[in-house]
C-alpha cells in the first residue's frame, strides 16, 4: 500500500498531525477487530512496552487511552492534583496558559512563572517559587508549539529534586516526544504526557500518558475520590496491566486501529534502521538548515537563543514589511501548509518520517517553497 500523492500538509509544515509512513497507514487499514480479541491483546500490550522503552524507563507505566493530548492534562489534574492543592506552572507560551486552566478548573491553586516571549524559565526563579510554597506538582512544557521554545527538562527536574523532592515533575511532551531525547529514569521525571501525531508518526486520536512509579504511589495514597470518571486512573490502571499482560480487559473500548497504527510506528522507531539516537540527531540537523535557511532570507526564529530552539520544529517571524497573507497562500499553491501561529504575538514543524527518511525530499521542498513564496511576494511589492 502506497499513499496517494498529497500536500505537504504535515511534517514540515504544521505541528501536528504529521507525515505518516506507507506502513502506518496500511495498520491503520485493519480490519475491524474486537477489543478483547486475543489477537489484539498483545498489539496493545506491545505499544506499552514500547512507550515505556521509547522514554528510557523500566518501569514507568504507559495509559493509552482514546483521546486527544489535551486529555493528558485532565488525567493529571484529576489523578494527581487534589482540590485545593498547589500546582506550579512554568509558562514557556500558549500551551501552559492551557494547562494552568485545566488544572484550575478541577480545583488546584496554581502559580505560573512566566518567561518573555522566546524565552524559557530560569532555574533560579523555579527554585525561589518551590522554596516560597510546597507545590504538589510543577508542569513544564518540553517544547511549546506557539513559540518552539525548548525548555531543559533535565535541569528543571534537577531543581525540584534538590529542593522539593516530594513534588512530582510533569512534563508536556506533546510536541517533543520521538523529536527530543527524554530520559524519564535517569533525569526523575514523574509524568510524561503526549499525543499519536506528531513525533510519533501516528494518525491523531491517541493520548499517551506516562506516570512514574512515585506518581502512581502518590494515586493511590490520594485521600479524596478521583474528580474524574473517563479519565480515571482508578478505571484505567487494571486495563494496562492487563494489556501488558497480553490479556484484553474492559473499561472503555480502545481506539483498535490507531493501537495498531501507533504499533507499526512504534516498531519502525524502535526497531528500524534508524536508532533512537540517530533519531534526534537527525531531528537536529534538519532543524539547523530549516532555520539557516529561513534566517538567510530574512526570517527570524522566535527562541532567543540557540540552545532553547526546539528540533522537531520552527517558530519564525517574517520579515521586516510581510505578513502572513504575504506568505502562506503563496506556500499552499505549492502544495506546503504551514500554520499561522498559536501565540498573540506570532510557526513550521519538522519532524518524524520526513526528517528520518531524506528520500522523501520533504525538507528541500519546504525550504524552496519558502524561499521561492517570500521572493514572489517581494515582486509583488515592487
């Protein structure tokens, strides 16, 4: 099975969804299958594993569940967060405005620190917050997709653990799992929360949550009920179990085609030709010549340095005297679809099967395409 010929409506160009390869989709073709068929258990129970293997653990547990990412902030608002507990948010752009709402609205008190636009929040500043007032929980987003700013999440961790050790360390990896390394174990993150479309090459719908040891311990030691139902770990934790068991067990059916979509992918990233390693290397080197070019032409990345640039994907301002209309109806007649822009000030994206496989040509498209778009839109200026 070969994918009709399509716009370039993804990995490039818009954070998510993605690119998906030949063989995801064909996965994605399955025939119907039941949830509970002994022939699916172990398709489930395999993506477990290897979402757990993908972030570096051995014994963090996977919740896979049908949803969007979004979802994965419910379930640790809900699971993790009691009402009236504190929570801390460091805000790195819009996704963090987000997630401080989801945490508000099932009862946290939050705090957020707030870095400038472009900017990641300082360690310093993390550690008077945590030394100030005992925080339950501190989110981070790893890269926040408005303004593809990439914050240290091994330094952030490092802080807590020296200071709160009790506060757990919640990472939203929407938008950088499979495109940045995330070692769970090593550098004591507590919850890493993502979605199937974008690093992980997989049709959307799937919300992938990964919890701690000392996360779930901190579940279960919970003293008020779960302000959740659907998102329940209580519900939720006897099916992974089972799932990785090799044995199908019952809450709320599974989305059965997209595990086995998010299957093949998973096998592609972590048994392919491509290592993991070789994987955000190459994520990392397709990021530098997406945003050389860009820079070379005028354009201007959002990050305010280097060393906080997300390498899944760009978030760049255009040049001095164009806007959007300028640019981005000149890119979708050449078959490259970007998006405008989350934050209130301000994007691309590049990752997953269009960086892993150069024959594909998706990026030299997409820099030819910006550069061939903002040299039409200079003319017509003239």
């Amino acid at each position: 099975m070969v994918q009709a010929p399509h716009n370039l409506s993804c990995v490039l160009s818009i954070p998510g969804p993605i690119e998906v390869t030949d063989e995801v989709l064909f996965a994605n073709a399955h025939p119907s299958m039941s949830h509970m068929s002994p022939d699916f258990a172990p398709v489930f129970g395999d993506c477990i594993r290897m979402t757990r293997q993908l972030l570096y653990s051995k014994d963090a547990q996977p919740f896979l569940i049908a949803g969007s990412g979004t979802l994965g902030w419910d379930q640790v608002s809900a699971n993790l967060v009691e009402p009236g507990e504190n929570a801390l948010v460091l805000h790195s752009g819009y996704f963090a405005d987000s997630f401080a709402d989801c945490l508000e609205t099932y009862g946290a008190n939050v705090d957020q620190i707030k870095a400038e636009i472009g900017g990641a929040v300082k360690e310093a500043d993390i550690e008077s917050a945590l030394k100030a007032k005992k925080y339950k929980i501190v989110t981070v987003t790893h890269v926040d997709t408005s303004t593809a700013v990439l914050s240290d999440i091994k330094a952030v961790a490092n802080v807590v653990k020296r200071v709160s050790p009790d506060t757990l360390v919640v990472v939203d990896a929407v938008c950088s799992v499979a495109s940045e390394e995330i070692q769970m174990d090593a550098w004591g993150i507590d919850v890493v929360l993502t979605a199937s479309q974008k690093g992980l090459g997989t049709p959307p719908g799937l919300s992938i949550l990964v919890a701690s040891q000392k996360a779930v311990q901190v579940f279960e030691n919970r003293s008020t009920p779960v302000t959740t139902y659907y998102g329940s770990w209580k519900k939720w934790l006897p099916i992974m179990k089972a799932y990785e068991n090799n044995s199908a067990a019952y809450f709320a059916t599974p989305p059965v085609n997209l595990i086995y979509a998010f299957h093949a992918s998973l096998t592609q990233i972590m048994q392919g030709s491509v290592s993991l390693e070789q994987r955000f290397k190459l994520h990392q080197e397709a990021s530098q010549r997406v945003k050389k070019a860009a820079e070379e032409i005028g354009f201007k990345g959002v990050p305010l340095s280097e060393d906080i640039q997300a390498n899944g994907m760009s978030a760049l301002y255009f040049p001095d005297g164009f806007v959007a209309s300028d640019i981005i109806p000149r890119l979708l007649k050449k078959d490259v679809v970007v998006a405008g822009g989350l934050h209130a000030s301000i994007k691309g994206q590049h990752m997953g099967a269009s960086v892993v496989d150069s024959s594909r040509g998706d990026i030299d498209k997409i820099i030819s395409a910006v550069k061939e778009s903002l040299a039409e839109a200079k003319a017509s200026k003239q």
